[in-house]
C-alpha cells in the first residue's frame, strides 16, 4: 500500500495573483483566463479569443466555420458551414481561424485524427448557430473510437507539422481529446483477481500498447501508442482551455523548432506517460521558450503496470534546450513525479544557459516527490516543493506547496470519487518463484538451457479510464491555481 502524506499549510487561495514573479512575461490574473463573447464576429484580432502572450498574424484572417450538421460541399460560411475540421482546414489559408461548433469530430474519413499543416487558429466549443461560446457545454471532441486503431496509430488525434515560418502562429483552443473509447482496457469482469476494477471506476486497467493483460478485455482491439496532441512547430504555439483525457503515450508530445510555446488553462487527466513533454529542436539556446501555466494536472501514470516499474509516470518534462517556466498549476496523482528535470544537455555550455523555473505550483498525492532530478548512475533524486529554493537548476522557484487540507476537499469535490479513492488506495505486490533443483530445471539444465522461475504481479488500479463526463468540472475548481474557469 502506498501511504500518502498531504502536508497541511496555514496559507489560502488567493482571488488574484501577481504573476510579475514569475520569471515569464504573462500579465494575466486568473479571471482574466478568458474569451471574448463573439470571437467569430472578431477575425481581425487574430481569431475565437484572446492573442495570449504570442505574435499574432498580422492583418485580416479568414474565417471559415464547421458545424457537424454541415456538408463538405459547402463553402465554409456561417450559413453554410462544412461538417469535418479537416476539410476546413485543407481549404484555409494560412492565418486563417476555424470555428467549430459542438461535436465529435474524427478527421477526413473519420480516421480518428486531424492533421495541421497551416498557421492557423483553430477553435471549439461553439453553439450551432455559432451565436456564443462555451466550451464547457458545447462540447467540441476529437473522440475516437476502437475502429480508428488501424488508420490513426501513427498520428496525435491532432498533428501538427509546421516548419516553414518562425513569426506563425497556430492557435488550439477550446477542444477535448479522449481516447477514452478507443484504448483497450481489462473489462470489469475480468478473471484474474489482479485486475480487478476498483469499485465505481469504469474500467478495469489500461492494456499498454503491444501488451495483453487481464482477459476478459472490453473496447478497442489494442491499444495503439499516439499521443493526444503530437508535432513539430517552428513560430508559436498556444493551446488553451482544452481537455486532454485518457491518453495512453502522452497528453502533449511536441518539438519545438523555435519560437514561444504558451500552453494554459488546461486539464489533463489519466496521461500515460507524462502530461506535458515539450522538446527542443533547435541549436540555439534561447529560442525555444515555454510557458505552461494556469493547468490542472491529475492522475499521470508510468509506462508499465508491474509494481516497482518506475519508468515515466510524469506530470511535466523540462526538456532539454527549451527555457520552460512552470507557473500557478495544480499537478496531483501521479504515478511516479509531478515534475521531472532529469533530462541534462551533452553539451555543458548550451546546459548552462538553459532557463528552467517553477512558481507558485501546488501538489498533492504524487506517489514518489514533487520534483525528480539525477543523482549519477541512472537514479534519481526525489525532491518537494518545501526544497524546491533549494534546487540549482530552477532559476525561479518561488510560492510552490503542497495543497493545505482545506484545498484538498474543494478540488476533491471536482474529481471523480471513485477514480480519486481508487487511487489514493492504490496497492501492489510483486513475488517471484524460482527452485534450481526442481526437476524442470534440473531437465533444462542437462539439455543446456536457461532455467527458469515465475513471477506474479499485482496493482489495484493503472490508468484505468477516467470518465469522460465528469473531466471538466476541474475547470475554476481553485481560484488562481490550475485551470480557470471559461469566462465570456
């Protein structure tokens, strides 16, 4: 059983916060986390909402707007909307904002992915009259489901390739990602008493890609390993007040060819993997900045099920040659470390100049430490938010906790009981067999074989889906940390 210590502070949520010492150029205070009423209305400024912190392409846009009750044969129009994102990107030119209405959209041919290769905005969670705004309750997905494992399994449910223009700019806002219907899982009634579901949780354990665990199984045929969001990207990049959800390798997995990446007021829940890992493709120290901030991050687990297996299981990655500032996020639950710093460049000069911070983040409920960083000899060293200003490598690293008790029971009202409970009382047990003198042994030993034991595995939960409705209740959960609410 993993015993679990939440530290209880005397400090409360702040209504505001001022952000000037955070070490990024980010202005906004947590109800500025917003969109404009009628962004379609607006494409002048750039598109469906708020420039952020990013270069904006300058000039008129275009404005094109797909709703699911429309025809490719349309022209596009808020009267005559097209009924597939792909199509109406394949038509944009660059600069070109998209306007998506409510949902589940699966790409050309629903192969269970859409495909960026424009600077463009791309924005969900419209009426169907696209007359207002609200990702929250016109749901715009990308929901795959099993069917989709044999023409999507090489590409994020969104993909981005886009190498050409460094003042670009491409925009994703408002969209939820779940491949919560197309990964396999152990069915709920499943043989084997190892894999068991916890009780109310809606699956039994993810089957990682390229294994089979638990039969019986239920939904898709495998697990394939794509992410939710996966790229290249040379210019900027924002990705704002999206749900990312059940992503079995990675939420975001993005190269960064340079330019100023800004990713916030997200929700990411049930990543296998790590959360967020944005890595650097370019030479030149300073180039590639992030930004993620103003993001819940919940339930982020390791690469494999067996007990004692800590491979991944991440919330953030600082990658290397990427200047990341990590700022004002909830990061919980994970299977191994909220943040990882592991990652150190080969060259000892471009090491040096890269910029990493964390500021006023809060934690809970990671299994291993809040932070992990290397020690030599391929371990790691296991940090806390209490000794954060005393890590080198955080340039900045102010206001970071863990959530007091108090904090705990509002957030908890947002998540999924069961899925938390289940979590919180994760157990594991591992225990191997080997006799060298058993007459099997004995047998392989005298034909020259290798000998051989058995090894049985147990873990109560590991990734197990979390429930689709319930994923955005976590926006404004806690004033000023993690993910706001989506304001008109």
């Amino acid at each position: 059983m993993f015993l679990l210590v939440l530290a209880i502070s005397t400090l409360t949520v702040m209504a505001q916060l001022d952000l000037k010492k955070t070490g990024t150029q980010i202005k906004k205070q947590a109800g500025q986390l917003s969109n404009e009423k009628k962004p379609a209305e607006a494409p002048a400024s750039g598109g469906a909402s708020q420039a952020g912190t990013s270069t904006a392409t300058s000039g008129p846009s275009k404005t094109l707007y797909v709703s699911s009750t429309g025809s490719n044969r349309n022209d596009g129009s808020r009267e005559k909307p097209f009924k597939d994102i792909q199509k109406a990107i394949d038509e944009a030119p660059d600069g070109a904002v998209i306007c998506v209405t409510q949902g589940n959209y699966l790409g050309k041919l629903d192969a269970g992915y859409i495909s960026i290769k424009k600077y463009i905005s791309l924005v969900g969670g419209y009426s169907e009259d696209f007359s207002e705004r609200d990702p929250v309750r016109y749901r715009t997905t990308i929901q795959p489901g099993p069917e989709a494992g044999g023409t999507n399994a090489n590409f994020g449910l969104i993909d981005i390739d886009i190498r050409t223009n460094p003042k670009g700019r491409v925009l994703i806002d408002g969209f939820i990602l779940d491949k919560g219907q197309m990964n396999r899982y152990v069915g709920l009634n499943a043989n084997d008493a190892r894999f068991k579901a916890p009780e109310g949780v809606e699956t039994g354990h993810l089957n990682p890609p390229g294994k089979q665990i638990g039969q019986p199984s239920m939904r898709g045929p495998s697990t394939v390993s794509n992410q939710l969001i996966h790229g290249y990207v040379k210019g900027d990049l924002i990705v704002r007040n999206c749900v990312f959800l059940n992503g079995s390798h990675f939420g975001i997995q993005v190269g960064n060819i340079g330019g100023h990446f800004e990713i916030y007021n997200n929700i990411f829940l049930a990543s296998r993997m790590a959360a967020c890992e944005i890595y650097s493709m370019n030479n030149t120290p300073g180039e590639a900045v992030l930004d993620f901030h103003h993001n819940t991050v919940l339930f982020t687990w390791r690469r494999d099920w067996v007990p004692g297996d800590k491979d991944m299981g991440y919330g953030f990655r600082y990658m290397t040659g990427i200047n990341a500032n990590v700022n004002n996020n909830i990061i919980g639950c994970s299977d191994f470390s909220a943040l990882d710093r592991t990652r150190i460049d080969s060259d000892k000069n471009r090491e040096a100049q890269r910029k990493t911070s964390a500021n006023n983040n809060l934690f809970f409920g990671n299994i291993e430490a809040d932070l992990t960083l290397p020690s030599g000899g391929g371990k790691f060293m296991r940090i806390f938010a209490r000794q954060f200003e005393d890590v080198d490598q955080l340039a900045e690293a102010e206001g970071n906790r863990e959530m007091s008790e108090a904090e705990i029971k509002i957030l908890s009202r947002a998540i999924d009981a069961a899925y938390l409970k289940a979590f919180l009382n994760i157990e594991g047990s591992s225990s191997s067999t080997y006799n060298p003198n058993s007459s099997e042994n004995l047998f392989r030993s005298a034909m020259g074989m290798n000998q051989r034991g058995t090894e049985t595995n147990y873990v109560s939960m590991y990734a197990n889906s979390y429930p689709f409705d319930k994923a955005t209740d976590l926006f404004g959960a806690l004033e000023g940390y993690g993910a706001q609410k989506i304001r008109d």
